[in-house]
C-alpha cells in the first residue's frame, strides 16, 4: 500500500514554515528590543557624560572661584593703625585707590565709636570745667558725672554720624552723583583713628593743663575735621569746594538735633547752666 507522501509532507512543511516564522518574529522582536535597549543604554551612557561634564565645569568654577577669592584676600591692603594715626593722608590715598575693602562693618563701627567717645569725653571735660570755673558756681561735676554726660553724647554723636551717611547717599542720589558708600564709610572710619587720638589728647590736656588744653582741643577738632574733608572728597570724587559746603549744612543739622538732645538727655547740664 502505497502511503500518500504528499499529504503527510505538507503539515511537516507548513509546521516548519510556522516554527520559521515563529523564530523570525522572535529573532526580530528581539533585535528591536535588544536595540532598543543599546539605545536607551546609550541615552543614558551619554545622559551621565554630560552630567559629569557639567560636575567638572561646575567643580572648574568653584575652583577658580577659590582661587580668585585667594588672590583676592592676598591682595587686599592691610590696615595699619600706626599707619592711619602718622599718616593719616597716605591712608586716604591708599584706600581710595583700591577696589577692595579693607575694614569690615563691625571694624567701621569700632573706629567710628573710638572717635566718637574721644570727642565727647574732651565735650564733657569743657562742660565740666566751664561749670567749675564759673562765677558763685555752687554745681560740680566729679569724675562719674562727667563719664556719664560723655557717654550721652558720644551715643549721640554716633548715631547722627550714621545718618550723615544717610544724607550724604540722598544727596548724592538728588544730585547725580555716583557715590561708593561702603568705600565712604571705610576712608570715614581710617581717618577715625587719627582724630580719635588728637581728642583724647585734648581731654587728657583739659583735665591736667586747663586753658592749654582748650587750645589743643580746637586745634585737633580744626585737624581732625580737615583730615576728615579730605577723605571725603577723595572717597567721594566731589571737589573740596562742594564737600566744604556739603560739611556746613551737616554740622548745622547737627547743631539743631544737639540743640534737641540737649534740652531732653542733657536735661540736668541744662538746669545746671539756667542756674548759672
């Protein structure tokens, strides 16, 4: 009996052809995913290359951000107080000429009060004599009344000085003028230094030499506020003309709040010279 070859061949050859067809389906599903994934691989491979590209520029810029803050602290002028008592006008020129800041805000404000506790102890001196010195005066002032009225008006001093600083970057601002005020504030507060040591001179002066006393005090305030015009002027680029003007209508201002403060804190010096 003669089998039919033909028919039990062609299942075996369309199963073959479907196996085939199956691994080729497979083969190209495997291909697209295994490529996919080399891609996506790659998305990633070059997702972390430009991360770290970016961590090194980023790392670069620290870097040099270090080391322009090194040349920067290197470079940056040393304050000297021998320098800025002897020399107060180098310092003026030194300082103005350089970008950089030398004094932090709390230094500023050390210097600044240093002067400013030196020109009301030599006040409070001259309060104290003139009241001592003065005819069928019964009133003293010891040591503790004078330290107490000195610190009055060094408090004061201090804080109307600050807010000259206000007015001068108002000024500045009405009459277009481009002012530094940190670098004001600095030249202000070298030549604080000089100025404080000439007033506690003239206070010592007051209390030991009397009269002689009184006279170096005018002389070191006449010095003091010259030295203080200058950097000033140099601080701020306006001519000397300008800054002499600017410092009048302060020490007006100045003398009207004195006037305040001396009818209201200064009450019992007040009493004492309505007596007089």
């Amino acid at each position: 009996m003669k089998r039919n070859t033909k028919k039990l061949r062609a299942p075996q050859a369309r199963l073959k052809k479907a196996v085939a067809y199956r691994h080729i389906k497979y083969a190209k599903a495997k291909i697209t995913v295994n490529t996919g994934r080399v891609q996506d691989r790659s998305l990633i491979s070059s997702g972390t290359e430009e991360a770290k590209a970016a961590k090194k520029a980023s790392a670069k810029t620290r870097k040099e951000k270090k080391s322009d803050w090194a040349e920067a602290m290197a470079s940056q002028p040393n304050v000297s107080l021998k320098k800025c008592l002897f020399h107060p006008l180098q310092t003026i020129e030194e300082a103005a000429g350089s970008e950089l800041l030398s004094l932090n805000l709390f230094q500023e404000m050390l210097l600044n009060l240093f002067a400013w506790v030196s020109a009301s102890g030599s006040i409070a001196c001259l309060y104290a004599r003139h009241i001592e010195k003065s005819e069928y005066s019964i009133a003293r002032y010891n040591f503790t009344d004078t330290c107490w009225l000195a610190v009055r008006i060094a408090v004061f001093c201090f804080a109307v000085g600050y807010l000259g600083y206000a007015l001068l970057q108002t000024f500045a601002k009405y009459d277009k003028d481009e002012i530094c005020l940190s670098k004001v504030m600095e030249i202000d507060a070298l030549t604080s230094v000089f100025a404080g040591v000439l007033m506690l001179i003239s206070a010592i002066l007051i209390l030991t030499a009397g009269g002689f006393g009184v006279f170096i005090f005018i002389v070191s305030a006449i010095a003091a506020s010259a030295v203080k015009q200058i950097g000033l002027s140099r601080s701020t680029g306006m001519k000397m003309k300008k800054v002499g003007l600017l410092c009048f209508a302060m020490a007006c201002i100045f003398l009207v709040l004195y006037y305040i403060f001396y009818l209201t804190a200064l009450s019992d010096l007040a009493q004492i010279y309505a007596l007089l």
